[in-house]
C-alpha cells in the first residue's frame, strides 16, 4: 500500500483569527451578535467570561468540529476544537483538504508529541513564543488513506484518553492521601492538634545544596544517575527523563555528602517544593536546582518528613518564600527555618505504614502512565513515517454514544489483591430465582454473606464487594448505589469509581463497564436508558426500575 508524504501546508490551510475592539464586546448575547473565542473559552472551566460581538463578513469564524491552534505566548500549539463562533487573533484555524485529510487524524496528530515539540522549538526562536504559516510549511507527514486515518485517530484518541484517566487517578490517590494526613494530623501549616514544632534545620542531620556547576552528561544510561528538578514529579522520580554521568562525575558531585537511601531530594528551583525520596540500590547525584535533606531519625522518620514536606500546609508555607519572575525559587536559608509538627515517633509510624501501601498503589499507576506515554509517542511517531498500518481495526459507532464521544478504552485493570476472596457458594450465599428489590440492600447482604466472614478484612485499602468483581451483580449494585436517581455520563461514572476504588487497588475497567452497559441497554427488560440533556446537548444514562430488582 502506497503511502504519500506531504507538507503539512500542502494539505491544510491555516487562517488567522480577528479582534474587534473590546469597545463593541458585550457579555450577553443580543440579536446581530455572534460568540467571540479566546483561548481561555476552550481551555477554562469557568465561562463567565464569555463575549459577544457584533456579527459581520470580516469576522473570522468556526464550527465545532474546526480543528484550531494557540499561536502565541504560553498557549503556543495548543489544540483546540469544540465551539462555535468568531476567533480572535491568537488563534489560527486549519482548513484541511477534506478529500485526502480527515479532521480527527489532524486533530489527533498536532496534539501528538512530534508536532508539539516541533511547533514549540520554532515558537521559542521569536522574541514572544508564536509561529506562521511559513513556519508550517516545514512540518511533513505521510498521509494513509481515509479508512485508516479513521482508526488511527481513533487509537490515539483512546490511548491519549488513558493517559488522562492515570493522571486522573494518580491526582485520587494524591488527594487521599493528603485527606488522610489532615484527618489524622490536622493542617500541617496552621497545627490545630497543638502538636510541638520544629525547624527543618533542627530535624535533619544534614542539608545540601547542589554544586553549583553544570554536570558532565554523558548520552547513555549508566549506574549514576544524576537528578534534576525536572525528574521530581508528584513526589517520586521520573525515570524516563533521566540523565546520567559516568564514576568520574559522580565522585565530583558527591565530594560534600554521599546521597543515601531514604535522604530527601527537594526541588528548590521551577518545580518549587516537590520532593521525593530516594530508594535503595541507586548511585544517585544531585544535578541542578535540587538540595538534599538527610533526617534525624530520632526525632522524625524519614518518610514521615517527606510526606510533610509535601503536604498542603508546607507547600502553602514554601510558596509564600518563593521568589522570581520567570523562574520561581527559594532560598536555601528559608528552607532551613520551616517548621514542621512533629507527633510521636509511634504516631509518625502508624501513618508511614499506611502511606506505604498507597504509594505502591501510585508507582503502579506512575509505571503504567509512563508505559502509555511511551506507547502514545511510539504510535505517533508510525503514524507520521507512514508505518502505522490499523487497517484490522474495528469502528463501531454506537460505541461513540455510549462514552459522550470520549473513544473507547481497551486494556484491563493491572491491580491484583493478594487477600483470600470471598466466595459465594463457600459462605452459604445463594442467588435466588425470585427478583427481590434491592433499593436498601447491598451486593453481600443481597448474596445472604455473613458480615462476621467479611467485617474483619475491611480496610482503607480494601473493599470485600470486589471480590465479585467478575459477578455482573457487582456493576449493577454499583450503579444503583452512586446514581440512584440522577442521569450520568460514561465519564461520570469513571470518575466515581476511581475516586473510591483506586486506593483500593481496582481501577476502572472501560471495557468491562461498557460491556455491562451495553447488555444493561439491550436486555428485555433494560436497567438502562438514554436520555438526551438539552441544555448541555450531552447523551446521558438513567437508571430504569429494573436496576432495583435483582
């Protein structure tokens, strides 16, 4: 099969926006006025802000379904689609020659990794970030053929909406456990639990700066692996954009502190506040814009101080003392002179290890997200070569309404529990011929389990329900229980799971959900239905009388 390679200008106009003066803006629509887009429309949840102006031919307009691009300052090469009406000139559009060029794939490939790194080095060669169409005119592609733009746009659509799901959980698991924190501890900033107070710099054994000189990279991986602010994300190290040095360097940097398992790793300049720590069996040294906690073990464990350091109260406390414009920082001296609470060492322990099953639960979903990334800019990367055949792929297209048009998902839930499961028929529960109605029941009371098999096991980190994970039963006592009465979207319920489930180790399974959804639709007598939501346009579910019946 022939693939043929274009510039992206060869195959797809780009049209600049307009900017009426803001003299002739109003804030409600009036008869001969039409919607008037800014970036912000497309990007912030908020929209109290939205402008009309008035209509006429010079204005430069959009559909819903147009495929637009940020084309100056932060918002550089952001993609955007979704609105109607006019838009201004930070904007440019993209008219794509529909007969070879589908919209999706174009949508899908300028928010792809090789497009927004190219679009954001040419943007960074201008006095203020922006491009022009002579700028794009330097972007080539192979473009397959229509079919195959289809699923291709597709795949990436899933895989792109997996990528935001982990994140999505990764910020659940963040939150609970700092929810934990404030419950048992209080505010580490204002301390309402009246615990006794301390200065970082009377807690730790050690603080260390980075040296202030630029590491000797080498451009391989080695075993000394030098850390950089840009590796400390949500409080663990990104391996994937590691660098290196070799034993020579190595020895240099550490010349004033060796770093050592469970020392804390603080990132004081950009990512101001981030910290992490470090594991055992690494040959770590600090590279730039990072300083080093080495903690007094008798008067605070170290992963206690690093769960401190990150929790809302300090982080509130270490933005009140950054400084810069452009690039944001702390002093070194105003580190050292944060206070922390600091409860009993038994107390401190209770808490690390809980922490410590949910930040496994967290490096599971980090590796998994760095897996999909790595999968994203691989299929990406074929695609734009021409090597990304899909062609056994297939589309269905009731699958769009079930998910809101959000694609689906394929892949299954990695999280195993390694508990003994509860079973029916090995507790005495039955399922019963007779349809009984379960408003006020629960998925174990409805199997007759005893609560004296179950009660015992229950835990922040477990749910005995899950063990009928694979019971249809499960997903509809799911459903009655969180959307008894109001309609929901596919991204409702996804959201709803994870935020009780994903610390219990079970994340949202999509393909197993729409399975159940579908056959919840399509039975005789359906548990579910869909409902049209005029004043979002949104498709949405609703649960019938029959889901109460079981």
């Amino acid at each position: 099969m022939k693939i043929t390679k274009y510039r992206l200008t060869d195959i797809c106009d780009f049209q600049g926006g307009s900017q009426p003066p803001k003299s002739v803006w109003v804030t409600n629509k009036k008869k001969g006025y039409t919607r008037m887009l800014q970036i912000r429309d497309f990007t912030q949840k908020e929209k109290d802000y939205v402008g009309y102006v008035p209509d006429s031919k010079t204005l430069k307009k959009c559909k819903k379904d147009d495929v637009l691009i940020g084309r100056y300052g932060a918002s550089v090469g952001k993609i955007l689609t979704g609105l109607e009406g006019a838009y201004n000139v930070a904007i440019m559009k993209t008219i794509p020659n529909q007969k070879i060029l589908l919209k999706d794939y174009l949508y899908t490939l300028l928010r792809g990794p090789i497009f927004q790194n190219f679009i954001l080095s040419v943007g960074s060669r201008a006095a203020q970030a922006g491009f022009n169409k002579e700028d794009l005119s330097k972007f080539e592609l192979f473009l397959p053929s229509l079919s195959n733009q289809k699923r291709i746009a597709k795949v990436l659509s899933d895989c792109e909406q997996l990528i935001s799901w982990r994140r999505e959980s990764i910020q659940l698991v963040n939150d609970f456990l700092e929810s934990t924190f404030l419950k048992k501890f209080g505010d580490s900033y204002s301390n309402p639990k009246n615990y006794s107070t301390k200065e970082i710099q009377n807690l730790t054994l050690n603080i260390v700066d980075c040296p202030h000189s630029t590491p000797k990279y080498i451009d391989h991986i080695t075993e000394f692996p030098c850390i950089r602010t840009s590796e400390i994300k949500n409080g663990i190290f990104d391996w994937t954009s590691m660098k290196y040095t070799n034993k020579a360097g190595y020895d240099q940097r550490i010349r004033r502190l060796k770093p050592m398992p469970n020392d804390v790793v603080f990132a004081r300049e950009g990512t101001v506040g981030d910290a992490a720590l470090i594991p055992k069996g690494i040959n770590l040294s600090l590279g730039q814009r990072v300083m080093l906690f080495r903690v007094d073990k008798t008067k605070m464990l170290p992963e206690f101080f690093w769960l401190q350091l990150r929790s809302k109260g300090i982080q509130h406390v270490i933005k009140t003392k950054t400084i810069g414009a452009t690039v944001t920082r702390i002093n070194m001296s105003e580190v050292k002179r944060i206070k922390f609470i600091v409860p009993q060492i038994e107390e401190q322990m209770s808490f690390v290890n809980f922490s410590l099953k949910i930040t496994e639960i967290k490096y599971k979903l980090n590796k998994s997200l760095s897996e999909l990334k790595n999968l994203y800019l691989s299929m990406s990367q074929k695609a734009l070569k021409g090597d990304l055949d899909l062609g056994m792929v297939e589309l269905k297209e009731s699958e769009v309404i079930i998910v809101e048009n959000q694609k689906t998902v394929l892949g299954k839930s990695n999280f195993t529990d390694s508990r003994k499961p509860l079973k029916r028929n090995d507790l005495g529960g039955k399922k019963s011929n007779e349809k009984k109605n379960i408003s006020n029941m629960t998925l174990l009371d409805f199997l007759e389990i005893p609560s004296e098999h179950y009660q015992h096991k229950i835990a922040n980190d477990y749910g005995p329900e899950l063990d009928f994970i694979d019971d249809d039963l499960f997903y509809q006592f799911y459903l009655k229980d969180n959307f008894n009465t109001e309609s929901f979207t596919f991204s409702d319920l996804q959201n709803e799971f994870n935020k009780y489930y994903i610390i219990k180790g079970k994340d949202f399974d999509s393909v197993k959900w729409k399975e159940m959804i579908f056959k919840y639709l399509e039975v005789k007598k359906p548990l579910l239905e869909q409902i049209f939501e005029e004043e979002t346009g949104t498709i949405k579910l609703k649960l019938t009388d029959e889901a109460f019946k079981a």
